[in-house]
C-alpha cells in the first residue's frame, strides 16, 4: 500500500515523498536536475507524473498538471 508524505505545489507542479515498492516495476526513466522535461516526457508518452528514486522504496513523485 502506497504511503505519502507532506507535498509542496509550486506553479501548478506539485511534489511529494511516496513510499510505493510497486513503482520499482514501472519503466525506468532518467532523471537529472538538468535534463531536458520534453524529452523526458516524450519517453514517459507524455505522463506528466514523474518519480525519482530516492533509497529504497522512497520516491520523490513530481505532478505537473495543466
């Protein structure tokens, strides 16, 4: 069962901590502090919900909503 923690919202982009080890079966996409949101969602099919390992089942998921 997936566990979230406190979430800023910042320019319609929300961020939170989620516990999920669920997400470690989901396609792998790179993410970096400077890469590129348009390649990136390009490869995601344009899913605007993003997850970066943190350590374990920790992510930090990113929501970029319209």
């Amino acid at each position: 069962m997936p566990y979230y923690s406190h979430g800023i919202v910042d320019a319609g982009t929300s961020k939170s901590f989620v516990y999920d080890p669920g997400l470690r079966s989901r396609r792998n996409i790179r993410i970096t502090e400077h890469g590129d949101l348009n390649e990136i969602y390009r490869r995601t099919y344009n899913d605007t919900t993003l997850y970066k390992p943190i350590k374990g089942n920790w992510y930090i998921e990113l929501d970029h909503s319209i």
